[in-house]
C-alpha cells in the first residue's frame, strides 16, 4: 500500500464547541503518540468503537490531507498510523512530513 503526500485520509476529530482537535492515542506499551487515521469514512466510523475516547465528549469524523495531517502530527509529537476498522495498524507514516 502507498499512501502520498495527496491521499485523503479520514481521522477521529473532538468537537468542543467551536473548537475541534483531531484525536490522538498512545501505545503505553512502546510509550508512542500517534494519531489513528483510516482509509475510508466508513472504516474510520466503524473504528472508533476501538479508540480509546473520553465520554461525554462529541466526536466526529473528518478527512484531511496526508501532507497536512503528517505536518500537524510532527507539530504536536504524534506519528500516524493508517488502522484498518478493527485498529489493526496498515502502516505507520514517516514522522517528517516531508516530501512523501
């Protein structure tokens, strides 16, 4: 699988009234922050059944450019990891956001 610089891809964004944040996870066994992104609307709806979120907090789906996506992973610490609808891991993004 090859996912470029242009590939939309769907991630789980936290609505807190005007202000929205896309959802991040950690790997507390190997201590990484990544940010779950998907292939697809669909699998990313299905998928959130295996995030780890806060109740009472409104999420919802949304696409974003893997090139904006990776930019704003390295911004905030996070690599990406493209997860299939179970959260198997598909593939883990270069962290530098540069030239895929």
């Amino acid at each position: 699988m090859t996912i470029e610089a242009t590939t939309w891809l769907y991630v789980a964004i936290q609505k807190n009234g005007p202000n929205e944040q896309i959802v991040g996870q950690t790997d507390t066994e190997h201590d990484i922050s990544f940010i779950p992104a998907f292939l697809s609307k669909e699998v990313a709806q299905q998928a959130m059944f295996h995030l780890r979120l806060e109740k009472k907090k409104k999420y919802e789906v949304q696409a974003i450019i893997c090139e904006d996506l990776a930019r704003h992973a390295v911004e905030n610490g996070f690599l990406v990891w493209v997860l299939d609808e179970e959260g198997n891991v598909l593939e883990r993004l270069p962290s530098s956001g540069s030239g895929q």
